[in-house]
C-alpha cells in the first residue's frame, strides 16, 4: 500500500471538495472550494494545470475520459473542461 501526499497550491485556495481520476489513472483533478480545478499526474505528484472552474464552490468531478473533465459548481451550472489546457468546451445551467 501507497500513501502520497500532493501539495495542490502554493497560496491558500481553498479545501478539496471533489477528486476524479482519469480512466487510464495518469492523472488526479482536485476540485476546491473556491471554484479551483488543479490537475495532478499521479505518477509524479507535479500539478499538470490549475484553472478557475467557477467563482462557486465545486460540489463533483467526472473524467469520463483522459481529455475531458466535467464540473459542477453550487451555483448549479455543469461546465466540460479540456484537460490538456484547462480550456471550457461546454457550459450547462
């Protein structure tokens, strides 16, 4: 058994709402409660990509494949996010 522990942030963001892993387990989205998504590889523990999802608390994450990462917020919006650069691809309220 593993235990690992990742710093998600230099600054205070917020606390870790939501995790998802990947399907191919490469990487680990964090989901705060500040709106922030960090973007882990879990092989390394370096954060891949941070952005800001929404300016609401992150309620769940789902990667339903290794290139896209889907959000909901507390505002109940659903926002589809690119994982190679953190970029919105579609927005749901």
């Amino acid at each position: 058994n593993y235990i690992n522990e990742w710093k998600l942030t230099s600054t205070l963001a917020g606390s870790v709402r939501s995790i998802a892993v990947t399907p191919s387990g490469y990487q680990i989205a964090a989901g705060l409660s500040s709106g922030q998504i960090v973007l882990l590889d879990s092989r390394t523990g370096y954060i891949v990509n941070s952005w800001r999802s929404s300016d609401n608390e992150l309620l769940q994450l789902v990667a339903p494949n290794d290139n896209q990462l889907i959000s909901s917020c507390l505002a109940g919006h659903i926002g589809v996010w690119n994982t190679k650069d953190g970029s919105f691809m579609h927005y749901l309220r």
